[in-house]
C-alpha cells in the first residue's frame, strides 16, 4: 500500500532535526533542535507518517526543483530510503521543493494537499550537501525518523588491483582517498564526531596493525602493532576507549584501551579466537565473534569484564561480524552463511530470534547499520568483485550504491 505524499524542496533557513511530539489529539510541532524553530503539522500528514513508520506502508513522495541537478539528486536519494517512493505530484501525499539558494545552500518546502507546511533555508558544505541535508530534513518531517543522505561513508576500495582507505557521502559523491600506502586494507570504523578512522593495514610491518587517522590533519599513528594479528579497531559511542582482537596473548582475544589504543585491558581469556568487537549503543557491552564452539558463532560480554555469553541467533552454524544497532539495543545485525553463500541475519534480543534479511545472489557480508537504526550498507561480493549496497531491514529493499566502474568496494563504516 502507497501513501500519497507530494515534496517540493526550496532552501531557506537553516538546516536542523526535527522532533515530533504528539500534543492534544493529534496536534504537533517539529522543532529544529539546532535553531529551536517551530512549524505546526497538520493532522493529516503526522497520520501518513504514523502509519508508514507501522511499516503498512511507503510515502509517496513528489520532488520538484527548476534546477534539474538538484532534482535528480533529491530523486536520487528518496529513491534510496526503504520508507518512501518517488511518484509524480499528482500521486504524492507530499512535494518537496528544492532550490538553489546560493553557492552552498538550498530553500526547502514541503507541501501537501497544496498547503505549504514548511520552509526552510538549508545550508551545506556545497549545494550537493544542502540538498542532501534538505532530504535527511524532509525525512524527518514526514517519516519522523532520522535521515541518512547527508551521511558518511570510510571504505575500502580496490582500484586496479590496489586497495586503499576512502571516504564519501552515501551517494558516492566527493570521494576521496585518504592513503596511498598500496598495502592491504581493512576494517575502517568511524569516530561518533567523524573526525577519526580507525582501520587496519598491514603497511610497513606486513603484518596487520591498527592505525588512526585524523580526517582533519591527515595524520596517521599506529593503535595497534603487537607481534601477531591487531585488528577490528572500534570507538566506544563515547569515544573514549577502542575495542579491539589482539593475538598478543598467543591466541586473538578482546581488549579494550584508552582511545590511544594505550594501556589495553584483556576481556576474554581462552584458546579460541575472538574479533570482530561492536559497542552496544550504551558502551555497556561488546558483542564479538568467537569460535569456542568450534565454528564462529556471536557472543556478548561486559565491556568492563566478565563471563562470555553466546547470542543464541540460531540460524547457522557460521555467525560473524556482528554489528550493534546504535538506535534499537535489542538489534544486532551479523553475516549467517545461509543456503550455501553468506547472508545479512539480524538478532532480536527481545524476540530471542533471528532474521534473514537478504536473498542476493553468492555474498552479502560485512553489514554496518545506519544512524536511523533501520537501514544497513553490506558488501555483495559476487563473480569475484565487491560492491556496497543499502539495505532497508524493514521492506528488506536492496540498492546499489555506485556503479561496478568505481572497482571494488567493501567494508563499509557509516557516520552522521
């Protein structure tokens, strides 16, 4: 079932998120949480998007702008969410209207039933992320979660038989790369503010090592370099302290040290291998990869220390690469082999039970979530090659998220 819903885009003020609360039957207000503007809401658009966010349906949404760039990324990008549609005007609940405003900022205004319901100038670090940002607000407005278009993206990419280290927005767009070592690569994982990468190389030593990089500066400085494998860096959401699998013991184990990497604290202690290491949203907890059984299965522990216990995601006998949900706790998103290949599977504490959420053809591994807590980025490898997708973990819609002409890309990190 499709809710009509009509959005045009004209950037005007400044850009915020919105946080809709429901006042005296059916009354709302979305505030700007960085200006504390107000826009009063109709009652007839918080029920489209009430009714979308139950998942019984998608928003159709229209996009208009007399600039036809601006148009296409906007269409773009809505046709990326799992929550909405692109359809024409005479079909949309709600239009969005975008237009240049200058150099590095659009008007946006949302329209519906042809009554304007908000206008906003929203600036960017160019037009291409003011119009990206007037989407993620546009998003919040209507759907009242979170958007993720302005979003961005730390991967590796292989080019001509090199891998490296890189960055861009979610549309891979202003990509750029962020090393030039000509070693192997993996494992990139964000700062909460994006201002800091975490990944592993095996540049100058030949053996894997952590490394940081400050987006800022450029400078690089090792975390990680023990004797043996050092790998699957990652920040607490606090951004204090770096979990991560060290072999310095004889066998790979779980740490966690300061946000240095210095003065590394043991957490597991046996023979089996533990890695891949994900903060619960609160930083209470790590979720990781281990195979006491024999074959990798997901496990949980305090992140101050003490007995591991396995999630019981029961949905295959190979279970890695968990991934936290940083909105929704009782998620966890993993890699399952399933029906032969590799599958994205999530866990749900509170259900106490698993989900396969892909069907794609050999290899879909590596997932990491986004920050509305619903939808994912994973690589698809298939005939030899690497390519990331979004995945909507509600309508389970898969989209590619730049051509095969790029090369390959993989192990992706995201951060708003």
């Amino acid at each position: 079932m499709i809710y009509q819903v009509d959005l045009r885009l004209r950037f005007t003020q400044p850009f915020g998120y919105f946080f809709c609360m429901r006042l005296f039957y059916y009354f709302c207000l979305c505030i700007t949480s960085s200006l504390g503007l107000t826009v009063a809401a109709t009652a007839e658009l918080i029920d489209a998007g009430e009714v979308t966010r139950q998942g019984a349906g998608r928003l159709a949404i229209a996009v208009t702008s007399s600039d036809a760039s601006l148009a296409k990324l906007a269409r773009r990008a809505f046709g990326l969410h799992g929550g909405c549609t692109v359809t024409p005007a005479s079909k949309a609940a709600f239009t969005i209207e975008i237009e240049r405003a200058s150099e590095s900022s659009v008007t946006l205004v949302i329209s519906s039933a042809g009554q304007e319901q908000l206008r906003r100038t929203v600036p960017g670090s160019d037009l291409q992320n003011a119009t990206l940002r007037a989407c993620d607000m546009a998003v919040e407005a209507t759907l009242h979660i979170p958007g993720f278009f302005a979003g961005k993206l730390a991967f590796v990419g292989k080019q001509r038989g090199v891998s490296e280290l890189y960055t861009s927005d979610l549309l891979f767009g202003r990509v750029r790369s962020l090393t030039a070592d000509r070693a192997l690569i993996t494992g990139p994982s964000w700062s909460a503010d994006g201002t800091k990468l975490l990944y592993t190389t095996y540049y100058k030593t030949g053996r894997p090592d952590i490394y940081r990089i400050d987006l800022n500066s450029g400078l690089k400085k090792p975390v990680a370099t023990y004797k043996g494998t050092n790998s699957g860096g990652a920040f607490s959401p606090d951004g204090r302290s770096i979990a991560m699998s060290l072999f310095a013991s004889g066998s790979a184990e779980i740490y966690v040290g300061d946000v240095t990497g210095r003065n590394p604290r043991r957490l597991t202690k046996n023979k089996s291998l533990e890695t891949s290491p994900t903060w619960s949203p609160d930083g209470r907890r790590l979720a990781f990869t281990s195979d006491a059984r024999g074959k990798p299965q997901i496990y949980q522990i305090s992140a101050t220390g003490g007995p591991m216990r396995r999630i019981p995601t029961n949905v295959s006998s190979h279970c890695s690469e968990p991934a936290w949900n940083p909105l929704k706790e009782n998620l966890i998103a993993f890699t399952a082999a399933v029906s032969g290949g590799f599958q994205i599977c999530v866990y749900d504490f509170k259900a106490g039970k698993s989900q396969v959420l892909t069907a794609v053809s050999q290899s879909a591994v590596e997932p990491t979530w986004l920050n509305d807590g619903r939808h994912l980025v994973f690589t698809q490898r298939q005939k030899g090659r690497a390519r990331l997708m979004l995945l909507d973990s509600e309508t389970k819609k898969v989209s590619a998220l730049h051509s095969p002409e790029f090369g390959d890309a993989l192990s992706a990190s995201f951060v708003y």
